[in-house]
C-alpha cells in the first residue's frame, strides 16, 4: 500500500472514531485539535500566555487536550472558585505522573500523593507538624538572621559600586531561602563557601534535568503511541 493509501485513510479513521466512539456530552468550548498531540502545539514557549490568550477566545472555562488527556482550563477567579471550593471533592485528586513516581519515591509525597487515606494522613502530619503556627514561630529567629545577613551584603555592594548601577536580587533572594530552608530542614547551611554549591546554580540544573525528564517521559501519559519511551525507561 503505497502512501496515498495512507494518506487517506488516517483522516478517515479519526473521523469514524469522532462519529461512533466519542461521546455527546456537554463539554467546554475547545480549540480545533490535531491528532495524537491535540492541543499542545498551542502552548508555545510561554504556556501561560498562550493559555490566556486562549480563554480571551473560548471563555473562562475551557477544554483542551493534552496528547489524548482532556483538561479543563480555569481562567477565571469565579471559575477557580466553583472547581476549588465549590466542588472540591470532585477535584481533589490528580493524574498519575510518571514524573513524580520516579521524583517523588512513587509519590508518596504530600503533593503528588493520590486523593485518599494515605494522603489525610500525610497531610494532618504536615499541617499540625510542619506548618503549624508555632512550629513556624520557633524557626523566626533563624529567618531574622538570614534576613538581617542579606540586607548586609546587598547595602556592601551598593556602596562598593556607582550610584547608577542596578543590583539583580534574584541571587540574593534565592541564597536567602536556600539558607533558610536548610538551616530549617538540615541544622546547616549549604551553599558556597560552606562546604556547597551556589544556591542558583543547583537550582538551574535541576531545572535542566527536570526538563529532559519531562522531554523523555512526560509525554509518555500524554501520547499513548510513544510505546517506545517506556520501554526506554525500563
């Protein structure tokens, strides 16, 4: 069968399936989708932008596909509301992500968790725990420290360069929290200087790594046809 053949019989098998296997329920307005990869080439190299310029189109409520993943998208404050609030319970859990099993030890953690006993329990032991009001109250000696240590470098660097110059705080607010956070978790800062690595420069290459593990795997729930990516990770 030669590629014409093809051709032509891909757009009529997605048609025969819209026809006799898609269902008619009331659904959100959605933007026209390609097949195996619906909506994504939508998203653009700044999804949240595209996702609000979207909704300017198709409403506060919309339904896009994610590979063949349907996903509602809230771009509205009372919207946000009703899915949040409203009817939580409908939407308290969330798909399994092959991401955060392998992130997150099988996501056992309090985020990536699925909705049920197991996560309560998680989550009761971080609130009253970890997050109570004065679990945090006990560690505020430790962020006034942090805090009065990066108000004095930033007011030596001011006064070591010209009156005109601009101070980038990204640095300095990234240093901050990733002292606090392991003077908090760790008894001890780590960053450079301390027997540890730059703060910011950790942190962007996870972020890299995240990326090629999204890039690899991510798509693998998404586009069922990409058989070839699970057998890679196993």
């Amino acid at each position: 069968m030669d590629l014409t053949w093809y051709a032509l019989l891909i757009p009529l098998f997605f048609f025969l399936h819209k026809c006799f296997f898609c269902t008619s329920n009331k659904l959100p307005p959605s933007p026209a989708k390609l097949p195996i990869i619906g909506n994504l080439h939508q998203l653009g190299s700044l999804p949240h932008r595209s996702l609000h310029k979207l909704s300017k189109k198709y409403g506060p409520v919309m339904l896009l596909h994610f590979g063949s993943k349907p996903v509602i998208v809230a771009s509205s404050v009372d919207a946000a509301r009703t899915i949040m609030k409203t009817h939580d319970l409908v939407w308290s859990n969330r798909p399994k992500s092959s991401i955060a099993d392998r992130l997150f030890y099988g996501s056992k953690d309090v985020a990536f968790s699925p909705y049920g006993e197991y996560w309560r329990q998680i989550k009761s032991i971080t609130v009253l725990h970890l997050l109570s009001n004065k679990r945090v109250q006990s560690y505020g000696d430790i962020r006034e420290e942090e805090i009065s240590n990066i108000i004095v470098k930033i007011r030596q660097e001011c006064d070591s360069n010209s009156s005109s110059s601009v101070i980038d705080l990204r640095d300095y607010l990234c240093s901050l929290t990733n002292d606090i956070v392991s003077r908090v978790a760790l008894g001890r800062k780590y960053n450079e200087g301390q027997g540890g690595m730059n703060a910011k420069v950790t942190l962007d290459e996870f972020g890299e790594l995240l990326a090629l593990e999204i890039t690899f795997h991510g798509l693998n729930g998404s586009i069922k046809s990409t058989v070839w990516t699970t057998k890679w990770r196993k």
